[in-house]
C-alpha cells in the first residue's frame, strides 16, 4: 500500500492499477495488526483507482471489495465466507483480509489492500489461518489470482458506482458468516450482544439487541453469546 501510494503522488502508472509484493516486512491488516507476510506464501496486493462515492457509502468499498473476493474464490470450488467488515474465511478459518486507505481530493484515490493466504506453513497454522493451495487439487498462481480478482474487482466497482446496493448486499449475505446468528461486536468503546441480522445501505452491520436495533460502522465480531 506505501508502495501504490508512492506511484500515485508521482503520477505514474495510469491509474488503475495494481501492486503485488513477493513478500512484506511491516504488513498490517486492521487495527494495525500484523500480517504474516513470508516469502511468496501468500497474495500480498494493492488495488488503486480513483473511485467516485459518496462519503456515506465508503463503508461500501470493502464490503464490494469482499464480495468480489468471494466470487473470484467461489470459481477455485472453495465454498469461501465473508465476516464483517472485511475478512475472507474458510472453513470457519480466516483466509484473507482487507485494508481499505483513501486520501487526496474526490475523485479520492482509494487503495484496496488485499491479503490471501496461498501455501501452508507451520506459522499460518499456529495463527489460527488457513491456505488456499491447501484446499486445491491444481495450486493456484499469484498471477492468475490476481488476474482474477481485477476483473471482479473491476465488475463490482462498476455496480458500485451506480448506486446498486441493493445487489451488492444481496450478493454479501449470500456468502455471510454469523447470519441470523448470535454474536458480540467489540468496538472502542462498548461490547454490545445481538443478533446479525444483515448490513445497511452504508455498510454498517446490522445488528438485532434487546435494546432494539443498533447499526456499527467498525467492530470485530465473534460468534456468541460470550461469558
């Protein structure tokens, strides 16, 4: 992501564009959390576009985002499922991620970070993830991946910005983790218990309380009710 912004403040390459890194030494996902980032072990990208939105519906970029993921997946025979906000499991075990930045005037350029875990390793498994040569009979490449999600990207996007939510959401609840379930989401300030019951036109999660519906623009959900 340092790298695509650097390219952009200097004007080159034409935007759209789209960085990949054999490997990364400070990758971070949300939260500024680490990201294991080994030697051509995963899918380390960045994609930058200029995209034009409306400050409410940011939020929408990487619910997009994840359902264009999710379908590129989906083509592999993977059975891939999205958790709020923005990661990529399988399995119950997290495959990937994403990092949304934006900055500069509207059109603002945005970068959409994607992270997929590609070969097994004793470190991916100790943290809990998953790898997607793993589940695949034919491995697949990094260049043929990120052909693939540049075209869903770019179809997505496309449906974004016409204001088509309404197939986006359709789409992301088709491929949701924790629908209909019970579930905690941590925010900064509060833990709140409910029921997941969909997202918002803005990307917000949707959740269901005693106290009556509440709506979350940033969190990290668990499956619940917990202690």
């Amino acid at each position: 992501m340092l790298e695509a912004r650097l390219r952009v403040e200097a004007g080159e390459p034409t935007l759209p564009f789209v960085v990949v890194a054999d490997t990364q030494t400070t990758g971070i996902g949300r939260r500024g959390r680490p990201w294991i980032s080994d030697h051509e072990a995963g899918l380390y990208a960045t994609f930058a576009s200029n995209l034009v939105i409306p400050p409410e519906q940011i939020g929408m970029i990487a619910i997009t985002t994840g359902v264009a993921i999710a379908e590129s997946l989906a083509e592999t025979g993977v059975d891939p499922r999205l958790k709020w906000p923005n990661d990529i499991l399988i399995e119950d075990r997290k495959l990937g991620g994403i990092l949304i930045q934006s900055f500069g005037p509207d059109p603002r350029t945005f970068l959409i970070g994607i992270g997929i875990n590609l070969e097994p390793s004793a470190t991916l498994d100790e943290a809990g993830g998953i790898a997607l040569n793993a589940l695949l009979d034919t491995p697949m490449e990094r260049k043929r991946l990120v052909r693939m999600l540049a075209r869903s990207i770019g179809t997505w996007m496309d449906i974004l910005a016409t204001r088509d939510t309404d197939t986006i959401i359709d789409t992301w609840v088709g491929y949701s983790l924790f629908l209909g379930q019970e579930v905690a989401i941590v925010t900064d300030s509060e833990t709140i218990r409910g029921t997941q019951t969909g997202i918002d036109h803005t990307g917000r999660l949707i959740l269901a309380t005693t106290d009556g519906e509440r709506r979350f623009a940033a969190g990290d959900v668990s499956v619940g009710p917990r202690a």
